[in-house]
C-alpha cells in the first residue's frame, strides 16, 4: 500500500493536493503525517524525502517528490487521476502545471491557514492579478468542459490543484465571479475537504513561522482551532 507523508493540514497546500486526489478517486493509502519544525530528530522530513519537503509518496522500494510527479505516477497506476478526454486532459494538465508554478503573489500574501477568517490588508496588484487569473481559469474550464468539476463531470487532477485555493479564499472571504463561487463551495463540500478541515481544526501544533506569516496577512477576525 501506498504511504503518503505529509505535513500539517492546517498549513500544508502542498500535502492537501495528492491527500484529497487520493480520497476522493478511492485510492487507498497510508497516511503518515509529519508536523513542520518536530524537534524529534527521528521526524526530519529528509528521513522519508530526498528534499525534505512534503508531500512525498513511497511504494514500496520506490519514494516519489513533488506534486506534479506523484500525480502522474498515480495516473500511471489508477484511471480517473486525469480526465479520459484529451482535449480536457491537456488543458488540465497546462493549469495544473500553471498552479504549481505559479501564483507567486497569492502563496505569500494568501498563504494557507484553514482555522482561521482573516480580513486581509488591502491587494497589491500582483494578488489582484493572481486571484483574477485563477478566477478566469476556473470559469474556462467550466465553460469549455461543461462542469460542475473543471475537466467535466468527475473530480480530477486538475481540480485537486486548486483545492488549496478554495481553503485559501475562505479564509480570506476572496470575491469571486458567481460561477468561481459556486465551484469553490463545491471543492469546499466535498466529503475529502471537510475532513481535512476538520483535522486541521483539531490539530494540536502551532507553528511559529506559519502563525507570524498569516498574521501579517491582515485582521484576524476568528480562529476556529481548538486549543494548541
């Protein structure tokens, strides 16, 4: 069986994306989580991965880094990753590949934090841009390919890419066209998202780094954490 490390669920975008691909196509696998800055020296992320970085996927005697490899290694392995349609296909793997490229601006000034509702110092430009743009892809890929997921009917890849932003324009209640809202709620209700909120709520840590970054993000107006 697959083992997938991942690391916090309240901060982690990186670890939610092959998490919510894998429980939402049925995919079975082990998780083992990590927290960020554990000072127990046995759960140095470089233990299980070769950059040190989560998420990283181990079968058996073969370890896979990076979103985008595990999930075409998992596509190798299992039909639905991708959509069957090759037209859909290509364009989910281009804004696949554009999510995990890019949005430089929205990663460091939205960055992930589930339990909290921040009211956000007003946009720069570049976050405007970043957020405009995601709302554009996400009504293409609608329109193009006739929803209510991005590919067509069924979750896919592609929308996993993106479930992250979902937890992060809740957090920071982003506007978006009514065709975006309504996708991301639908990300948002999804069985897989809202246990991953609902272990983010109960988890126990509270990293530093993580906790400064959010809060110079803007106003926190609610924290719906238990207590750390």
């Amino acid at each position: 069986m697959y083992t997938l490390y991942l690391a916090n669920k309240n901060y982690s975008s990186w670890s939610l994306r092959p998490w919510v691909l894998m429980r939402t196509l049925d995919i079975a696998f082990e998780e083992a989580l990590v927290p960020f800055n554990d000072p127990d020296p046995a759960n140095d992320f470089a233990r299980f991965s070769p950059t040190g970085k989560v998420p990283c996927l181990v079968d058996g005697d073969i370890t896979v880094w990076d979103t985008l490899a595990i999930t075409e290694y998992l596509a190798e392995r299992h039909s639905g990753v991708w959509s069957g349609e090759a037209k859909a296909r290509a364009w989910s793997r281009s804004a696949s590949a554009e999510m995990h490229s890019g949005f430089q601006a929205l990663r460091s000034l939205h960055p992930m934090n589930v339990g909290l509702r921040i009211r956000p110092h007003a946009a720069s430009s570049s976050l405007v841009r970043d957020i405009a743009r995601i709302d554009a892809l996400w009504q293409q890929g609608l329109e193009a390919f006739g929803g209510p997921f991005l590919a067509g009917e069924a979750f896919s890849a592609v929308d996993a890419f993106f479930c992250p932003v979902a937890f992060r324009f809740q957090t920071y209640g982003t506007s978006l066209s009514p065709a975006s809202q309504a996708y991301q709620e639908r990300l948002l209700g999804l069985a897989a998202m809202q246990a991953w909120q609902a272990a983010s709520l109960r988890e126990p840590w509270r990293d530093p780094e993580h906790e400064q970054e959010a809060a110079a993000t803007g106003e926190i107006v609610q924290d719906l954490r238990g207590a750390a």
